[in-house]
C-alpha cells in the first residue's frame, strides 16, 4: 500500500510541475502559433504523471521514499481516503451529466456534444434566435469538435479529475485545457468558413453558457468569461495555416514533460541473475568447508603416536 500512496504522490507532484509550465505557456503559444497548438500543449501534464509510474531506470540506489508526506502506517487510511475521493467524484459527475441532459429534454441546454463512444450534437430549440445560417455554423462547429476528438479528451480529463480530484491544479487545468479546446475548434472551424467571421460572431453572442459543468461532453465551461470577451477575440486574429513549426514545439514540451518525470522517478536497483548469486554462494560455502579442513588436519595429524 506504500507503494501505491507513494506513485500517487510522485504522479500529482509531477502533473502539477507540468501543469503549471502549461498554464504559463498556454498564452504566448495562442499567440505564436495558434489555438490549436496551444490546445496540444494540455497532452504534457497526463504524459507525464504516467511517465512517473513507468519503471525505466536502473542504478546502485533508490531515492528516498517520501514517508515525511505518507508515512507507512497511514497508508491504508489515505488509500481509503482517496478511493472514496474518486468514487465521490463520479457520483457528482454523473449527477452533473444527468442535470444537463434533462435540461437538454427541456430545450434549456445546447448548443453541445454529449456523449463519449457515440456523441450526438445537441441544438438549441429552434425558437427564432438563429437564422439558418447561424444553425449551419452551430452545426459545423459542434460536428468540428466530433471529428476531433474532442468529447474522447474531454473524457480523458473527467478520468483525471476523479483520480486527482484531491489536486486542485487538476481541475484548474481541465477547466483552461475545455476553453482551449473551444478555442481550438473556433479556428478549426474559420479555417474552412474563412467568409463567415461576422455571422460566427454573431452566433457566439446569442449562444446562451452553460449553467452547469458538462463532464462528458464538449460545451463552454461554465463559470468562464463571455465568448463575445474570449472567443470572438480570437476571432479577429488571422487564422493561421496548420505547419511543422508549433507540432515540433508542442512535441517537444511533450517529450520534455515525459523525461522530466522519467528523471524523478526513483530507480530500480539493479538484481544480479539468480544462477549467479547460487554460483556465489556454492563457492563460499566450499571456500569455508576448506577451511575447516585444513585448520582440523594438523590437529589430526599430531594426535598419533
């Protein structure tokens, strides 16, 4: 049980490292190479704390455990601290998907993603707030977020929310990754309507936000700043032409993250073969049998007449 209390601590020290460089770089790289660069940067946190539970490396000596944080005879009480932890957080994500669909059935939900293996988009009641044009671009939009696998990240954070769920840098990074990925998907979906920026704008601006959190699925976080403020902000920069430039940098943020939390991980002493260690043993066992022989042969031999 040590063991677990102990990669559950290097797992979260880790991802917050990380989160916290993404958090910080998560601007400048909107800015340099576009939403959807910045949106991949939020790989590097879940990398990295699976990184820190891969045994990798060898050498002479293990780092020291942290049993100054969970100390051995506290680990069954935080296991079973923490595993009411998760469960409790998927009974309140649940409850929060439940609540969004009835509002959904009620026409008070949407525009939306809903869904994991199978997602359905979710439009708003055709009432007479979005013309025809405007329902198109909802469309585009929410079928942008299909096609990009979003609603499978989207679950992905959910999963880390409830195992982390004691980790607030968690939840502040799943909420910033869900705007990045809207953001993402706005410049996903101006790439191929370059002419539509206006009505898009417009549409932003009668999109009514979330009430509630949606756990599985993909919609405007609620509790987050207007789109007309953030989204159509991005709208009127100039979309940028996907290239090798902000992949390289994003995969190299990734790849450091990993090494980083490969370099943290304590090593693994290093086990001689078995057939070795017998060989050694037979060859001090024989080594002290001849000892004794020739220490017990003199007395022997001075014994007779």
């Amino acid at each position: 049980m040590a063991e677990v209390v102990d990669a559950l601590l290097r797992a979260n020290l880790v991802a917050a490292a990380v989160i916290l460089a993404v958090m910080a770089l998560r601007a400048p790289a909107r800015r340099r190479f576009g939403p959807e660069m910045a949106y991949r940067l939020w790989a590097a946190p879940p990398l990295a704390a699976l990184a820190t539970l891969i045994p990798l490396r060898t050498g002479k000596a293990a780092l020291a455990p942290l049993d100054h944080i969970a100390p051995a005879n506290l680990s069954p009480v935080l296991l079973g601290l923490w595993g009411a932890g998760v469960v409790l957080a998927i009974v309140l994500m649940a409850r929060a998907q439940a609540a969004f669909l009835r509002a959904a059935r009620q026409g008070r939900a949407g525009p939306a993603v809903v869904g994991v293996l199978a997602p359905r988009v979710v439009m708003p009641p055709d009432d007479g707030r979005f013309s025809e044009e405007e329902r198109a671009l909802i469309r585009a939009h929410e079928r942008t977020h299909i096609s990009r696998d979003d609603p499978r990240a989207g679950a992905v954070m959910a999963l880390f929310q409830c195992l982390a769920w004691f980790n607030p840098l968690v939840h502040v990074a799943a909420h910033l990754a869900r705007l990045d990925q809207e953001l993402a998907c706005d410049a996903a979906v101006m790439r191929r309507h370059p002419t539509c920026r206006v009505a898009y704008a417009k549409t932003l601006l009668k999109t009514q936000l979330a009430a509630a959190p949606l756990p599985l699925g993909c919609y405007w976080p609620a509790r987050s700043r207007h789109p007309l403020e953030l989204r159509v902000e991005q709208l009127c920069r100039p979309v940028r032409e996907r290239g090798v430039e902000g992949g390289l940098v994003v995969l190299t943020g990734v790849l450091v993250a990993a090494l980083a939390a490969i370099a943290v991980e304590p090593p693994i002493p290093p086990q001689p073969p078995r057939g070795i260690l017998a060989a050694w043993d037979d060859q001090a066992q024989h080594q002290q049998a001849m000892s004794v022989m020739l220490i017990s042969w003199p007395a022997r031999t001075s014994a007779k007449p």
